[in-house]
C-alpha cells in the first residue's frame, strides 16, 4: 500500500491572486488559462509529482481553495 | 494537520468571504482558524470581538465562532466586558491598525496597562481600506493616501512598542508572509495568561497596493525582503517583543470578591 498526494482545488472558490502558485516551492501550479464563475485565473497542477507535500500553498492561499491531501492508494492495495 | 476544507467546514462562515483578491485578510483567517484547532481549544468557547473596517470581517460573519461586531474602535472595550463576565472564555480580538490603534488607540493602552486576558490580533494594512484608504496612525511618513496625496506629514508609530509600555504580557509581531510563524504566535497569545498583541503586517492590494503600484503577491515579498527575525538588523524587526508574566486583570478582579467574601 502506498501513499498518494492529492491537490484539491476548488476553482469556484479561488478568486486567482495567484500566491500559492507563487509560494509553492517547487512549481507544481501554474496559471489556468480558463475562468472560474468569478472570472478568476484558478491554479493548475502542472508538475504533480515535483509535489513534496509540504502544504505551503493550503497555508498560504486567503481564500481555503487548494488543499493537499495524502490519500491512500486503495486500487494498490486490492493488488 | 487540519485541511483547508476542515477549516471551511469547521471554521468559516460565509465563503467566499468578500476580501479582494490576495488581500491579507483571509490569511489572518486561516492562521487564527489552524491555532485554535492546533491548541484543542473547543471553538464554543471562543468568543471573537470585532470593531469596524475590513479587519473587522475577518471574524464578523466569517469566522464560525461567537463574534460581537461592535463600534469603531471599542473591540478591546467590548472584549473586555466578555472576559471580566465569563474568564472560563477564550476572547479574542481582531481589527485593523485604524481601528485598534487609531480610533480605539485609548482602549488599547488601558487593556494593556489591566493586563485583562485578551489576544488582540491587529491587521495592519497601514490605512484605512474600507472607506477608501485615508491615512492612519500607521501609515509610514512621506507615505502617499487618499487623505496625504503629498505624503504624509506626520510619522507613524510603533504599535508594538506602544503596547509592551502600556504592560501588555506578551507582544509580538509578524506578517501575513511569515504564515508559520504566525500560527504559532496565536496559539502561543491563546496559552498566555494576560494581554497579549500580535500585529500582523497584511497585505492591502486594493487600497494600499494599487496606490504604490504593486499585486499582493508583491507586498507579500516586500514583507519578506523588509523584515529580520534579528532585533539588532536595520530592517523591521518580526518576533516577539516581550512575554512576560504580570498581574492579569479578571483574576485579581475575582480574588478580590473572594477575600471580600463575594461569590
Ligand atoms: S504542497 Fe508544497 S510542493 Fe505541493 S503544490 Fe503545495 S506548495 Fe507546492
Ligand atoms: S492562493 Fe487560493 S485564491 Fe489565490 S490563486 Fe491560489 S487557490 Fe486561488
Ligand atoms: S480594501 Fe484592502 S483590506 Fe479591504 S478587503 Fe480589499 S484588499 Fe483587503
């Protein structure tokens, strides 16, 4: 069984100021080019496995729109 | 470590909140949410005292606490008649610089001077946002308003050294850069038996940024190029300014009635 993170964002909620995208220390996020319903650029993963789990952008986003989870790997385990 | 969705869940009322986008405000919001959560205080027994201004949201309707929005300037007033009639609450009080240290500057002093057991977080933005961005008692000299198109004439004042004069136990100061820090600091206001300050330096991109021409993501690096964990550095000091133990006020209040044979 292994451990797999997961980056949940809420693009309705993010209003785009982009600090996470900013802040995350290895460029795991980038721009979208879409809009949210606000018009908002959300973030995007766009290197997921250079993610380190380090949660800075769940720390640093004002508006609770991204989070990182580490879920468990349920289809490696049934294996 | 509790998720961003936990935290909505749990702790935020009204989402999405308001605030401007990458305005300072929502920071405060999760580093107060995650400390409370991270010191197991059950959020029933936090009570979050408000005035007016942007800050003044933060709790009021966004916090899922017990919140009082009171007037301008009267947090500390207000808070402290919660704590002196039930001690067993966690009172804390949010509200901005215009709000804490301009309008409500007198309270401020005299809750530090009683020492009553509050935790007052006071977002500093360096103006008045809400109305406008007129000057305020922290805004920086020369510094350019709505109310100083010149510069201002006048020098602002340092908060945080204000407050550990009047007495305050524990006083620090951090910015919305520093969210770690932070967290720490208000879980650290919430275990301390007394008055304690944190000023938290926050972003204003609306009414501040767009005046000096920078995005929030800016101002957040001009916190992080501008400021020293090292007292003795030419930059702005971040850290804790005193923590101290000293006579708290519902306390001596209640060992009074005590003596006097009151209950
Ligand atoms: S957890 Fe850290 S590395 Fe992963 S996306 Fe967030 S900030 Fe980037
Ligand atoms: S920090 Fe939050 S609100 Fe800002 S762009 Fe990222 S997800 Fe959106
Ligand atoms: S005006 Fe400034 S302080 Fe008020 S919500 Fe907008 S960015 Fe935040």
């Amino acid at each position: 069984m292994s451990e797999r993170i997961e980056i949940k964002i809420d693009r309705d909620m993010c209003k785009g100021c982009g600090i996470c995208i900013k802040y995350c220390p290895k460029e795991v996020l980038a721009r979208s080019e879409d809009l949210n319903q606000y018009d908002n650029h959300y973030p995007e993963v766009v290197s997921a496995d250079k993610c380190i789990s380090c949660r800075r952008c769940e720390l640093y986003c004002p508006d609770f729109a991204i989070e990182v989870k580490e879920v468990k790997d349920e289809k490696e385990e049934k294996e | 470590m509790i998720t961003a969705e936990e935290i909505r869940e749990k702790y935020v009322r009204n989402h999405p909140s308001p605030f401007c986008p990458g305005c300072g405000g929502g920071m405060v919001l999760n580093a107060m949410s995650r400390a409370v959560e991270s010191a197991g205080i059950d959020k029933k027994d936090v009570v979050a005292v408000s005035g007016i201004g942007c800050a003044a949201w933060i709790p009021s309707p966004h916090w899922r606490v017990d919140t009082l929005h009171t007037t301008h300037g009267r947090a500390v007033a207000f808070a402290s008649g919660v704590k002196i009639a039930d001690r067993d609450l966690e009172v804390m009080v949010v509200s901005g610089d215009g709000d804490c240290a301009g309008i409500g500057g007198n309270h401020l002093l005299h809750g530090a001077r009683n020492n009553i057991d509050l935790n007052v977080i006071m977002v500093n933005n360096g103006l008045y946002a809400m109305t406008g961005g007129q000057v305020a008692p922290t805004t920086e000299h020369d510094e350019k308003t709505l109310t100083t198109p010149y510069g201002n004439p006048a020098s602002s004042f340092e908060v945080a050294e204000v407050v550990k004069a009047a007495g305050a136990s524990h006083v620090a100061r951090w910015t919305t850069y520093h969210m770690k820090e932070l967290v720490k600091e208000v879980e650290k206001a919430v275990d301390t038996k007394g008055f304690s300050f944190i000023e938290v330096l926050a972003q204003c991109p609306t009414r501040k940024g767009k005046k000096e021409g920078m995005t929030g993501i800016e101002m957040l690096e001009w916190y992080k190029e501008n400021t020293s964990k090292d007292q003795d550095s030419e930059k702005m000091y971040v850290g804790t300014f005193c923590d101290v133990e000293r006579p708290e006020l519902t306390e001596e209040i209640y060992r009074q009635i005590e003596r006097l044979g009151g209950e």
